[in-house]
C-alpha cells in the first residue's frame, strides 16, 4: 500500500452497537482501531423512551462491564427481566422465571440510543477515531493488508476490515460475498407504553397463528411492544392514532396490565432471515446483521452479534507468530468458533415461527400441549434458561 494518510491494524465498517463494541474489544487488546461510517454519528437522547429497545442477555451485559461501557449506562434507564410468559394459541402457557434457575435475571432491557451513547463514550476515552461521511469507491484486497479508495481521493488501509454495516452490508458485496435470504413477508411493529398496572418485571409473549406480541418491561411501569405481522396488518396498525393503538395492544395482551397510554408512536421494520455464505475472507470478517439476520422473536439479534465480536476478540487474542490479524489462518478460528451459535438460533427462530404459523389442527395440539408438557417439567426449563442467558 502506498500513499496512505490513514493506516489501522484493524478498520471497523460500521458505527453500530455491534461495530462500536468491536472496536472498544479489539482497541482493549492492544491494536490500533478505527472506525468508518458513512454516515454521522449522531446520538440524539431525549426524555421519551426510544424506539429501539434490546433484550440483552446476563452473559453481554457481564461482558460490556468488561468492556468499561455498561459503567456508563444510568441504572434508570434499563430494567431487569425477572420473569417471562408466554401463551400458545389455544391457552397453553409457560412460565419461565429466573430465580428458580438461580439467577439475577433473564434479560436486561436497554433503549438502543443509551447503550448506543455509552459504547461511544467509552471509544472516546480510548482514543478511538471515529470516522465520520466516509463515501468509499472501492477496495484492494492485498496479500497482506486492506486498502480502501475514498470518493475525496483519500486511503485508508488496515490487516483486517471488521465488516459491521449492516444487513445490506457494502463490504460483504466488495468481498463477492452471497447471501442466502428468507423474507417473512412480515413487519415488526414497535411502540412504548405506560401502563395502568405495573408489570412487576416479567416479559409476555403471544403466539397467534403468524402474528407474535411481545411486552418487554422498561422502567416507571412502561412496556416496549414489538408485534410481529404481515405487512398488511402492520400498515394497519401504523395506521392507527395513539388512543386506538393502545386500545387494540392492551386487548391483544387480555389487559393483562390494564389500560395501556402510548409514550412512543409506532414504527416498523421488515423480518427477514439472512446469513452470508461466509464470515470471513483474507483481510475481513463479517459481524452482527453483516453475518446473519434472525427473526426477532426471541430477541437475539443484537445478542448474536455481540458473541460475534467476543468470538472475533478470542482469535485475535491468540499468539500469532508472524500472522496478521487478516491471515486466513487467524480468521477461521473466528469461523469454527460462530458456526454453532448461529446455526441453533436459525433454527429455533425459524422453526418457531414456522410451527406456529402452519394452521394444521393436529399440529395446532402438538405445539400447546408441547407447552403445557414442558412448563411441569421445573428441571428442563431451569436448564433451557441456563443455555439462553450466554
């Protein structure tokens, strides 16, 4: 590489959750980091919840404490999942609860721009360079490092691109890398709201035939709602003024917790399920929606692409005798090691959803009396929720 006014041991595309953890993990590890966006990274934080809440499982949220950025989160602005129940479509139910699997919590609720904003704080006081309005026109994919060509006629150059861009991700495309995609021809629809009763910790989940309603707990005796629907029903609900909205999501949910007020109006994003047909190539590795995509309905994705970067850490991590970061030899640790995690996830998300859609009636008293037969067994689910918190 020659004339580069830039030059990383590691690139970060993507200034994402996923792509900002990343870069806090590896600049922890001794390398030199930077992170491009192509567009601002602006975090815009105000007294109303935001749209985009994660369920964040015991296991990350012990690891961004490693990491220095949890710290930063305000303890009144996440909320703790004590419990979980969920409902078939015949009045079969299950009931998961944390302390009778001996831990703290199930899940962690967060609002995506607070974490979002304590990743970045914790980049900031690393001295990690945050690229900003980076147009890239192409790559060079040397034998032993990365060049990128920018529009204004500047280089940047890297061992290793972590590609965090997104599901659409522009490096994945440059790498020749295919993806295998299923749309559900669904949307997830998301709204906050107060609540007449408080929800004393615990998630709900619905199933109904091909619609999913999930009631997540956040703070002040508020929910964060996400109603997986087809397309036509979630223009529907996107339709609806606030007062109709909330009546129809506190009938949905039996007013298990009375009238409901809406605090953020709706959005909705498509569902879809996509991996890659690789994670990794000479000089780049692929991360979160990047590397895979899952339904939401066991809120997963971030997650996912959390191991992702804990895994890609773990193989840089390793001694390597005169290897860069980018060398093959490196990277297929990183391969081996996610190939499992994914894979389990795909299939219990998709075949979930595929199970309750079917509408079969035999299959309709398989699946809820499946429910019933494993909520009386106490030991199964202690185990099941030991193996989802990682």
């Amino acid at each position: 590489m020659t004339n580069l006014k830039h030059e990383f041991d590691i690139m970060v595309l993507g200034a994402g959750l996923v792509g900002v953890a990343a870069a806090v993990a590896l600049k922890l590890q001794g390398y030199r980091v930077a992170v491009l966006e192509r567009g601002q990274v602006d975090v815009q934080l105000s007294e109303q919840w935001d749209s985009r809440i994660y369920a964040l499982s015991p296991g990350n949220v012990a690891w961004l404490t490693e990491l220095g950025a949890w710290q930063a989160m305000d303890a009144s602005c996440y909320c703790a999942v004590e419990s979980m129940q969920v409902w078939g479509d015949e009045g079969a139910s299950l009931e998961l609860d944390a302390y009778a699997a001996n831990l703290a919590n199930l899940s962690v609720i967060v609002e995506g721009n607070r974490l979002q904003q304590a990743l970045l704080s914790r980049l900031d006081a690393l001295d990690v360079p945050i690229i900003e309005s980076v147009s890239i026109d192409h790559v060079t994919w040397g034998t032993s490092a990365v060049e990128l060509q920018a529009a204004n006629g500047e280089k940047y150059g890297a061992a290793l691109l972590v590609g965090a861009d997104g599901a659409a991700s522009w490096v994945r495309g440059q790498a020749d890398m295919t993806v295998k995609r299923h749309d559900y021809a669904q949307m997830g629809v998301v709204a906050n709201f107060a609540c007449e009763r408080p929800h004393l910790s615990q998630a709900c989940q619905w199933f109904s035939g091909n619609d999913v309603l999930a009631w997540l707990p956040l703070p002040q005796q508020h929910i964060s709602m996400v109603w997986s629907v087809d397309n036509i029903n979630a223009q529907a609900l996107l339709a609806l003024d606030a007062e109709a909205l909330a009546e129809k999501v506190a009938a949905a949910g039996k007013y298990r917790l009375g009238r409901l007020s809406v605090v953020t109006p709706a959005q909705a994003f498509p569902l879809a399920m996509q991996e890659s047909s690789s994670l990794i190539r000479p000089g780049l590795a692929l991360v979160g929606d990047a590397a895979h995509q899952v339904h939401p309905l066991a809120g997963q994705g971030v997650n996912l692409g959390f191991r992702d970067v804990q895994a890609l850490a773990a193989a840089l991590a390793v001694p390597q005798p005169r290897r860069q970061p980018g060398d093959m030899m490196v990277l297929r640790r990183y391969e081996r090691a996610r190939k499992a995690d994914m894979m389990s996830m795909r299939l219990l998300t998709h075949g979930l959803n595929s199970l309750y859609a079917h509408p079969a009636p035999w299959l309709r008293m398989l699946r809820n009396g499946g429910m019933q037969c494993l909520n009386r067994m106490p030991t199964l689910k202690k185990q099941l929720i030991q193996q989802a918190v990682i």
